[in-house]
C-alpha cells in the first residue's frame, strides 16, 4: 500500500555529498566510440567480412558492447553526452537505446536548431547529474523548465543565483519560514538555487525536460515522460530488497513530494506498478516508500483542494519519514552554513577584517 500522510511530523539533518560532475570530452569520446564501432560492426554484418577483417576496438566490442545498448542515432548520442553521472547513464542504458528516445532526441535536436529551448543543452540532465542514483531519498517532481530566459538550469523549481525567485518557489520557501518543525529556516533565501538540496539527495525531477521559450508545454508528450517514468521506475526498483523493503535491512526507502494532480498521478501510478507485482500477493508486501502529496505550490493552487500545499509541512514530514527509514533527515536550507555566516557579517566588521589581514600582510 502506498503510505500518503497529511498530518505534520517532525525531525532534521545534514547530508553534503556534493557530486562533482564529470567533463563531457570523456562522454563525447565515449560516444563516439561506440558509434563508430556500432558501425564498424554492422558494416561486417552486411559484407559477411571475417571478425580478423575487424579492427581490435571492434573486436573487443562484440564481447564487451551489447549492440541494442549503443544510442542508435547521433541526435540520441549528442543528447545522452551531457548525462555525465555514470550510475544514471548505466542504468538507463536500454531505454536510451529505445525507438521512442531516438525519437524523442531527434525532436529536440530539430527544435535547438530552429526554436530557442531551455535549459541549455548542457544542463538537460542537471537534476540527475547533480545526485548519484544511489544517493537519491527525496523525489519532488515538477512538469516543465521555467520558459523564460535564464531561469531553469535543469533543477525542478529551482533557479540561478541573482535570477528573479519564481512565483511558486517563493511560496515553497514560505511555507519551509512557517513550518515550525524547521527550526533553522528564520529567513527568506535571497536566491532560488537549490543545489544544496541535491547535494543531499533530493531528486529535482521535472516530468518534461525541455520546453520552448514562451511556450509552456510545448516539449509535452515528445517522449520526455516516458524517459522520467523510466528514472521513477529504476530508482523503486534499486530501493527495494527481495522482501519488499527498502535498501539493505529493510532501510532507505524514498521519500515523494507530490506537489498538484499531475506529479501526484505520475508517480503513484508508476509506485502501484512497480511495488505490487515485484513481490508476490500484494496484501504480503510492505511498501517502504512514503508519499506525501498536496496542491501545487504556484499562487494559482497553493491553497487549494482539500490538501493545500500552504500549511502542509510537508518538509518536515519527509524529514520524519527519512527518520523512521534509518535515514538522515534534510537541511533545507539552501546557503551552506560558511556562505550563510559570511552573507551575515556586519559591512563594517568586514572593513575592519579586511584592513587586519592588510596590516597583517606587511
């Protein structure tokens, strides 16, 4: 059964696991790479030529590289190189190599050379570079990046230092100020990136990865929901042991924030799928994942419907929830404790700081 709660809870933590992403030569060779061989070897196929006429990277190939595996188009080789996180890239590996993402990634290479689309190419995948697949324990899924320019970066909800905070995250950072469960959110960020969260393994999901400017939506149903159904499926999957529960011990489920009807039907309908058949009769399975949903956090639904995302709590109840799995709970905020400090220090305190270290150096 799916655990949805509305009642607050309690608890708190810091997790900073800050991923260094990779650089994307090493994903570009490796692309290549296996475009070429994928060729090489479907060449040899059609001519019937002897595996000696084989160059010994392709040799090599036929044992090491499942063929279905290799994207099976530049478009779909050009997008995956900006997914630099090994762990996704491994897991996601049939899917990629699928007819629907070959489509789909001839769609957006099509709307890059003739429409203006965000985010940039190269912070597609952000949210899954920024957190390893095994360090994921809160999933909050968004729809579509901000259309307007310099906002999204690949982060649901969140954007770029010294951006205009959004509508919606300004009420997400309102509702973290009145939580009373949060002791250490006193004040409004002046910010709205939200890198830290990642850090600590919450996954910024948005349902659809690109979108056009201006144009909300306009990258729906191109293919990106099947690629982010499949991400939600994998990490069920990898958080759950032969007896249902998560993780090792029974620990380390995952934790959803389910903001509106449209990220609330995704993901629940995907946990039914994959939690119920995966183990035997479905009264014997204990689900070890908690979902907690509410309306959306933009002003138009914020305190609507019978769960109205103002006066939730739902971070505080994810941290409770991470409790209860043997997790650590979150640190919401969004300034790492140093840079908080400095952002604090009185101007004239700093003058004065500055001129020692001056008087110091002579």
């Amino acid at each position: 059964m799916i655990t949805s709660f509305f009642k607050p809870k309690r608890s708190k933590r810091l997790l900073n696991n800050d991923t260094n992403v990779t650089t994307t030569t090493l994903a570009n060779a490796n692309i290549s790479n296996r475009l070429r061989i994928n060729d090489e070897i479907t060449a040899n196929k059609s001519a019937s030529r002897k595996d000696e006429d084989l160059s010994p990277l392709a040799k090599h190939a036929k044992v090491t590289f499942d063929h279905s595996s290799i994207p099976s188009s530049k478009q779909a080789a050009d997008i995956l190189t900006n997914l630099t996180e090994e762990s996704w890239r491994d897991a996601l590996t049939s899917h990629v190599a699928s007819p629907s993402f070959t489509k789909l990634a001839k769609f957006v290479a099509s709307e890059r050379s003739n429409k203006t689309v965000y985010p940039p190419q190269c912070d597609t995948f952000s949210a899954l570079n920024f957190v390893p697949m095994h360090n994921v324990k809160v999933v909050i899924v968004g729809q579509d990046p901000y259309h307007q320019p310099n906002q999204g970066h690949g982060l649901a909800f969140s954007v770029r230092k010294g951006k205009v905070i959004p509508p919606s995250l300004r009420n997400i950072y309102k509702e973290l100020m009145n939580d009373d469960q949060i002791s250490n959110f006193q004040e409004k960020p002046t910010h709205g990136y939200l890198k830290r969260w990642a850090q600590q393994g919450v996954l910024m999901l948005n349902t659809v990865l690109t979108v056009r400017r201006n144009e909300p939506n306009s990258h729906a149903k191109k293919g990106w929901e099947n690629f982010t159904d499949e991400i939600i499926r994998i990490l069920l999957s990898s958080h759950q042991n032969k007896d249902g529960e998560g993780g090792e011990g029974g620990k380390g489920g995952i934790v959803f924030l389910l903001w509106g009807k449209p990220a609330g039907k995704k993901a629940e309908s995907i946990i039914k799928q994959v939690v119920k058949p995966s183990f035997g009769q479905p009264e014997n399975v204990k689900n070890p994942h908690v979902v907690i949903c509410s309306s959306h956090p933009s002003p138009l639904g914020a305190m609507k419907t019978n769960t109205p995302f103002l006066g939730s709590r739902c971070f505080s109840r994810a941290n409770e929830a991470l409790v209860q799995m043997g997790l650590d709970a979150v640190d919401w905020c969004v300034d790492d404790p140093a840079e908080k400090n400095v952002a604090n220090v009185n101007p004239l305190t700093k003058s004065v700081e500055k001129v020692a270290v001056e008087i110091s150096d002579v």
